[in-house]
C-alpha cells in the first residue's frame, strides 16, 4: 500500500472506527504526514518500506530540529499507532514500530489562577456585559461556564441548546473519543447563561432550535475554539504568572480550586472527562505546590 493512502486509510480510521476528534485526528495526520515526506526522501514509497530504523532515524532528525521532548513522543505515538494498524489489517508484514522508543515528555504543572485573580477576570467580564453588548454578554456567560465546568474549549464551542438544562444546572458534553458526561455548573454560570439565552443570543442568531450552537458569534454561526482562545488570552495578559495563557487554563483553574475545596478525586475525574485516575492526579501536585509557597511565605520557621 502506498504510504500516503495508507496514512489517508488510518486517519479515516481514527475518525470512524475510533472516534477520535476531529483535533486530534489532524495532529496525527500532521505528525504522519511529515514522515510520509522523511521517507520518500530515502525512496521509502509503501507501508512495507517503513522499517524500524527508517523511523529512529526520522525521530533522530526531529529531535536536530529543535523539537521539544513532547513533541518526540506525540510523534512516535502517532507512527506506533499507524504501524500497528497496518499490521493488524495486513496492509504491512510486520509492526515496524513496536520497539520504538522516545524521550518521555517534560512534565511541568499546568499554570493555574488563584482565588482573587480569577475573581478579578470575572468581575472585568461582568462590567462589560453590563453594558448590555451581545457579545460582552455571551462572552460573560463563556468564562463562568468553563471555570464553574472546566469544560475543555472543544467542548464548550461544541455545546448544542439541547445539551443544557438550566434549571439543573448541567449541561451534557461530547468529550474525547465521543463519550458523554454530564457536568454541574454553578448559580453565577446559571445567570449568566440564562441573561446570555434571554437577551444576547436572540440578536446573533434566530434559530433557537435544540440542535442550534449555544454559542454563536457576531454573524450567528457557531462560534469557533479561535475565537474562545483570543477571549482567554486577552483576560489572562494582564494577570501575573507565567504559563499558557489559553481556555485550558481555566480548566486548570477549575480542578485545582475543586480538589482545594474538598472534592473527592474521583468525581473530578469524572468532571473534567478524563480516562485515567492519574492525568487527575496532576492536580493533586499542583495543589500540594500552591501549599508549599503558601507555607514559605507564611510559616516563621519555614
């Protein structure tokens, strides 16, 4: 099978069979399609070409460029994903990169807000919307629906008007790999949602049917993630620390402020969507950090 049919048939795979996102999806097709071109450089053209030291040697030279360590890994799981694919539907004689390896990933904390300064960017939210601006209003209820749901971007923008109910304060999500939960929200993000439903969203959109966007931007299309980030990043520039300054800080935020509130584990892992126990278990380190410098600036023998 010619490589690049091959990687168009996986990627196909990952979206129909898997259920992957259509985000994650393109990041395979994007770490792939790299080493589609690597390979036909040294004349490597079909799935049976792929051998185990064609691949070292194409993450050999990844790692010249400058790229970081995960990104080495994102990429060998990518290529172990598509070789075990092909040798499990017998488009290659063997898995050329079960013995692949990369360098394990930096592991730094997730950046997350305190208390104070996510009150801060909650209160600049709220005097725009008092100005009654559509938008300024939508947005109000976009930043108190990630932080009290620490909904991941993909998520938020994917949300339907069927997906809500207001009046249980949740709202139903389509994570990762296609599978559902049901997430709580708070009064404040029940108020500003409802005020968002009421007075903003009829000026950007007249379909109010359960299958139309919840958020929509000026022209009443379903708002995009970009639009979300520029949002996100526009409140976080002005508040000190370092770190991304995307929506997933706020889904960051919301965790931390959870677990330093008394939630179990468990049920912010079921919150936040996640599959495994120990990508939860992160902010466990991030809350042990945040009461370590807590310490040292308020302990007199510290």
């Amino acid at each position: 099978m010619d490589l690049s049919t091959a990687v168009d048939a996986y990627a196909v795979h990952l979206s129909a069979e898997r259920g992957f996102s259509p985000n994650t999806v393109r990041s395979y097709r994007s770490d792939l399609a790299q080493l589609v071109t690597f390979a036909q450089e040294r004349a490597a053209t079909t799935a049976d070409d792929l051998d185990l030291e064609l691949l070292r040697e194409w993450l050999w030279h990844s790692s010249q460029a400058g790229l970081s360590k995960a990104t080495l890994a994102r990429r060998a799981a990518s290529v172990r994903g598509l070789t075990a694919w092909l040798s499990r539907t017998n488009a290659a004689p063997t898995d050329a990169a079960t013995r692949l390896k990369a360098p394990k990933g930096d592991h730094h904390l997730p950046r997350v807000l305190n208390r104070d300064q996510m009150a801060s960017i909650l209160d600049r939210v709220q005097v725009r919307a008092d100005t009654g601006d559509p938008v300024a209003v939508r947005d109000l209820a976009i930043i108190e629906l990630l932080y009290a749901s620490a909904l991941r971007v993909s998520e938020l923008t994917g949300l339907d008007l069927g997906d809500l109910d207001v009046s249980r304060l949740t709202v139903r999500v389509l994570g990762k790999g296609s599978k559902q939960r049901v997430v709580p929200f708070g009064v404040p993000a029940r108020a500003a949602i409802q005020r968002y439903l009421d007075t903003a969203r009829p000026h950007l959109s007249a379909d109010q049917s359960a299958a139309s966007p919840v958020f929509v931007g000026a022209r009443g299309a379903r708002l995009h993630t970009r639009a979300v980030y520029e949002l996100v990043s526009g409140l976080l520039a002005t508040v000190p620390g370092e770190g991304p300054s995307g929506p997933h800080t706020l889904r960051h935020t919301a965790a931390t402020h959870l677990l330093d509130g008394g939630a179990d584990l468990r049920s912010v892992q079921e919150m936040l969507g996640h599959a495994s126990l120990g990508t939860t278990q992160l902010y466990t380190h991030v809350s042990t950090e945040r009461l370590k410098e807590a310490y040292k600036l308020a302990h007199p023998r510290s």
